[in-house]
C-alpha cells in the first residue's frame, strides 16, 4: 500500500471515529451563547414622551412635593434652640464680672411665651483648678461661664452640642489617620503602627505608639460641658449625660485595649488630661467613651455640630440658666469658632429649613414648567411624528439643491 493510500485509510477511520468527531466539536469559539440575554434579545420598554404622558407627570410631581415640603419646613419651625459662639470667651469676657454677649454671637429661635424678666446672655471667665473623671486634676484651667434665658419649656428630649466652624474633617489625609486594630483592642506592635495609616502621629521620641493614633483622636474636641443650673432662689442643676449620644452601631468598632499602660503614651493633644499612662492613670477605655466615638465620625463639611449631652427624661423648664465650659479647645489656630448650641427635636430630626425649601421649590418649579408646557400645547400644538420637523428635510447641502433644480437623483456610485 502507498503513502497516499494509507494516508486516505487513517482518514477514513478518523472520520468514522466518534471520539475525534467529538474533539471537533469541542472546538473553542467565542460566539456568545445563542441566549436572549446574550444576543440582546429580552423583551424592553421604551416610554415615547407626549405631551399627554409628560404633562400629568409635572403636575404629579409639584402636587406631591410641594405639600412634602411644606410638612418639613414646618417641622423644622417646630424645633427650638439656643446658639451661643463662645470663641473669644477669655479674651472678651471680663475676668470674675459678668457683661452682655454681643448679639452676633447669639442665636435663638424659641416660639411665642408669656416667659417674663427677659435678659440677654451674659459671659465671664475665670481660673481655677478643675478634675476629670479619670481622677486628674489640672490647675490654671479656663473656665468660661455662661447665663442665659430659656423662654419656653423644652419637651425632652433636651440636646446639648457643639458646633465648629471652618473644621475640615472631609480631608483625605485627616479622614484616613487612624488605625482600625489598635482602636479594635488589639495590642499594634511599633512596627506595625509604623506601617499603618496614623501618619504623622505614630510613634513619641521613644519609639512608643500613641493610643490612640493618627490624626483625629488626637485633635479630638476637649471643652467640658457642665450640666446647667436653674438660677433662683434654690439654684437647680438641669442634669445631661454624655451616655447614649453615639450609635449603637459605633460602638462595636471600638473595644477595651490589650495595651500595657507602660507600652503606650497618650496622643500630643490629650497631655494636659492624660499626662502619662499608668497603674494609676490607665488608658482610656474606648469603648465605652462615646464621647471619642462621636469624633471619630467626621463630618463631610468644615461646619457641623456634634452631639456632647443630652436629657431624654426632664424638660428644661423656661427661666435663666448658667453653665460652666472648661475651655481648652483652641480655634484661634486654624481661624475657627465653637458654638454651644441647646435645641430639641421633632420626627425629621433638629433644624434644617434647607430640605423643605428644597422640596417646594422643586414642586413649584414642576407646577409652573407644566402649566407652561400646557399653554404652549393649547396654543401651537404639535403633530406626534411629523417629519417636516426633521432637520434633514429643511437643511439640504448645496449638491442636493442643484441636483433637484436639474431632475437628477444622485447617488452616491454616482460618477462626474
């Protein structure tokens, strides 16, 4: 038998093999499945916008939104507070002598009352030694001390914030300056917080880690709040806590640390509270110092307030109060101010015009467009599909002209 001959033989036998028939039509292709979905063949709705579609669409809109808006704008009318700027407290206030706070430095939105005796805020300053709660005293602290006249009674629950100014929090390097471990308990060696995100404030001049790290627990905000007291013939103290002002959901990020109080040292801001860590000044325990947690959220714009106290049982009676704030937080540095700010709440939370304005104008915006489109339509209406409208049939090129005048159809084969 010849080559060719035995050639055509193992032809024949791979042709009648099931096994090499098989390797054929394994072959790889890249055609997409012959699927609905792959070939683009679902079933699709396209909405054709008319007038009898878009109109009533309009007026829905306005209809629906203005009333919206109408319910928020109320709600926050509803909403009574107090703002006192106490910025340059111990540097305009008199020392031991009480002098009315100028007026661009306070704010108040109270509903009518019958509350009579009515006085401006008053502020003062003074020094004395104070002591936290971990037991350390600091001596020479400024105390800035506030009077100030609530007008109507406010129904709990009672909140107490802070409000700074020109603060910017949303910054990339600030907002990723912490280390998610260390705050979590676990016990970060030097070299790991080293590698870590806490730059610049990672290690002290000895190689020890701050506890914690980075850049926003160590700027966190230190004035002290002091509950306010009802002045009177029996002064009164108005009590706030510092509990239950976080998120629930923020606590779980934070855990009592495995640190030794001899491993670690406290961030460069928090000296003058926490001098050292020690047997008997151990480190803070984070989770449950909501007060930290707050902080720790930062705010997406450079003016924003943060929860500090808050009473969730008592109203606060209307009459003159005064309260005490240890202050230690500069905002001169970075051209800033600090607020204190007392105010209630409804349903759709503090005061905030801003989302109910937004709401009406949008619903009047749409009211109006639609009105207009109506007129329009009423008075020139429009044929549904009328070609004459298509730029291709009023806008011919100066070829297409000429060939019409001369009875000529030119294609575009066509040839001089």
């Amino acid at each position: 038998m010849s080559q060719t001959q035995q050639l055509e033989h193992t032809d024949s036998i791979e042709s009648q093999d099931p096994h090499s028939q098989n390797k054929k039509k394994k072959a790889k292709s890249r055609r997409p499945a012959n699927t609905a979905f792959r070939q683009q063949r679902l079933k699709a709705w396209q909405p054709i916008l008319t007038p009898k579609t878009v109109l009533p669409l309009f007026f829905a809109i306005g209809v629906i939104f203005a009333p919206i808006g109408g319910l928020l704008l109320w709600a926050s009318s509803q909403v009574e507070e107090l703002e006192i700027d106490y910025s340059n407290c111990v540097r305009d206030s008199p020392l031991n002598s009480w002098a009315t706070i100028p007026d661009s430095y306070v704010h108040s939105s109270f509903r009518t009352s019958n509350f009579t005796g009515r006085k401006k805020p008053e502020w003062q300053h003074f020094t004395r030694p104070v002591q936290y709660e971990n037991n350390v005293t600091v001596p020479d602290t400024n105390i800035c001390a506030l009077q100030f006249d609530i007008e109507h009674d406010l129904k709990p629950p009672v909140l107490l914030y802070y409000r700074l100014t020109n603060f910017y929090q949303n910054h990339r390097r600030y907002v990723k300056s912490f280390d998610q471990q260390q705050l979590k308990g676990d016990a970060r060696s030097p070299d790991q917080i080293k590698k870590s995100d806490c730059d610049p404030l990672e290690l002290d001049e000895d190689g020890k880690p701050y506890y914690p790290c980075g850049l926003i627990a160590n700027s966190m905000f230190n004035d002290t709040f002091n509950s306010p007291q009802l002045l009177g013939k029996a002064n009164t103290t108005y009590i706030m806590t510092n509990k239950g002002i976080v998120w629930d959901s923020d606590k779980d990020l934070y855990k009592e640390t495995k640190y030794k109080p001899d491993e670690i040292v406290p961030p460069r801001n928090w000296r003058r509270k926490w001098p050292a860590y020690n047997e008997s000044i151990p480190p803070p325990n984070l989770h449950t110092d909501e007060a930290f947690q707050v902080w720790m959220r930062t705010a997406g714009l450079p003016t924003f307030s943060k929860l500090a106290l808050r009473n969730n049982i008592a109203p606060l009676v209307q009459g003159r109060y005064s309260i005490e704030i240890w202050d230690e937080f500069n905002v001169t540095l970075y051209s800033g101010t600090k607020s204190l700010l007392i105010s209630t709440r409804t349903v759709m939370g503090g005061k905030n015009p801003f989302l109910g304005i937004a709401y009406i104008v949008v619903g009047g915006l749409c009211i109006l467009l639609g009105a207009l489109f109506t007129a329009t339509h009423i008075v020139k209406p429009r044929k549904l599909g009328d070609h004459t409208y298509l730029t291709w049939n009023n806008e011919q090129p100066a070829g297409a002209s000429a060939a019409t005048a001369t009875g000529r159809s030119v294609r575009p084969n066509d040839s001089a």
